[in-house]
C-alpha cells in the first residue's frame, strides 16, 4: 500500500531562513511526487512536480528513491510562503494520495 | 478560464440527516474527484469519474455515500443518512484526464457539520 508521511504538523521559521518541509513516501512502484499548497482563504492547488525539475516561488524539491524522500526546500523564507503544504504521490492507478499536511509559519 | 465551482460551500445538518453537494468541473475536463478532507488530515479521495463512468469509487463508503455524475459534466454527491464522523471539507477536482502530467484543479470545497 502506498503512504505520504509529512512528519512536522507546524513548522515555524523566521523570515529569511532556510526552510526544509519533509515528505517521505511508501511505493513499491515508480512514484509522481507532487507538492501542494493551500494559503488562506485559497484553494489547493499544485506548487510543484518532481518530473518538471523546476523551481517555484524559490521552491524546489529533489526525489530521492534512495531515502523515499520529496523534501520541499526554500533557501530564503518570505511572509508570503505562510500557507497548509501536502505532499502527494499518483500511484499506478494515477490516484492521488496526500500526506497529512505541514502548516508552514513564517515570522516577521 | 473559470474554475471549478461547488456549492454550498457552507453545510450544517443533524445526524441522519441527508445532505447533498455539487460539482461543476472545468469545462472539457473528463476527469473529475471527490475527496473528503477531515480536519487535520490530507485530502481522501473517494470518487473518482472518467466522463459520466466510475473509475475509483474503492474508498467511497457506499452504504450511505453516493455519486453520479450525469452527462460527464456536473456532478454530486450525497450523503444519507449522515453521521457526526461525515463531519469535513468535500472537495472536487478536474483534471483534463487522469494521465501523467495532467493537473488536478480543485474546487473551493463545502464545509459539512454534522451536529
């Protein structure tokens, strides 16, 4: 069975600081990582892919299969970067399967 | 383009109650999903429809939850009765189709209570 692990329930970092938010996942198969995020008042909707390789808002994430990780990281937090962050994996069947969500806070 | 609209967004019944949300997809997306999401957790996914047909429906507590989505446009969803652990935000996506590098768009979601 597959599973999204997002151990940190709240994570707290000053503005400016490096963040790093952890997802790790169970898959016997090839996974899709994604990363989404939900701000205040807003909807879900997808941050980033591990298949598109690319960075953004300053986000970026680097599957290791290795370590089952999809760790999201930002090397300067911003005010805006406030928001619920779930981590997720397509299986097989292309269904979605989301971790149970970081609340990332970042202080002034 | 417009996005994938629910209503109502807010929803408060007594248990064994029925209740009943609605779901208008992106328009030419195929794909469309329900998902439960219970305060604390990740979204579940509970129904998933190709067109008007049933691809997933494996978590869908079909005792008292069902779905249909005529026409392969909108969709609802009902729940009936309901009990106080239906308590969460529903949740619709679309997607063009289910496949590899096609994006889920989600819905504002409703906010069910059940008291």
């Amino acid at each position: 069975a597959q599973r999204v692990t997002q151990p940190e329930k709240l994570l707290s970092v000053f503005k400016g600081a490096p963040v790093e938010l952890k997802c790790n996942y169970s898959y016997s198969g090839s996974p899709e990582l994604f990363w989404y995020v939900q701000y205040s008042r807003q909807r879900l909707q997808l941050l980033l892919r591990h298949i598109s390789r690319e960075s953004i808002k300053g986000f970026t994430a680097d599957l290791n299969k290795g370590e089952t990780s999809f760790h999201l990281k930002k090397p300067f937090a911003q005010e805006e970067d406030s928001a619920m962050y779930y981590c997720a994996l397509r299986n097989g069947a292309q269904k979605l399967v989301f971790g149970q969500g970081t609340r990332l806070t970042i202080n002034p | 383009e417009a996005g994938v609209a629910q209503s109502p967004r807010y929803k408060i019944i007594e248990k064994r109650q029925s209740v009943a949300f609605w779901c208008n997809p992106i328009s030419g997306h195929a794909t469309l999903y329900w998902y439960q999401q219970i305060l604390g957790q990740g979204p579940k996914l509970l129904i998933q429809f190709q067109n008007n047909g049933v691809v997933d429906d494996s978590q869908l507590p079909k005792d008292r939850f069902s779905a249909e989505r005529l026409k392969g446009v909108d969709s609802t969803l009902k729940i009936q009765p309901a009990k106080l652990e239906d308590s969460a935000v529903y949740l619709c996506a679309s997607s063009v189709r289910p496949t590899s590098g096609n994006e889920q768009f989600f819905g504002p979601g409703t906010r069910l209570t059940v008291l």
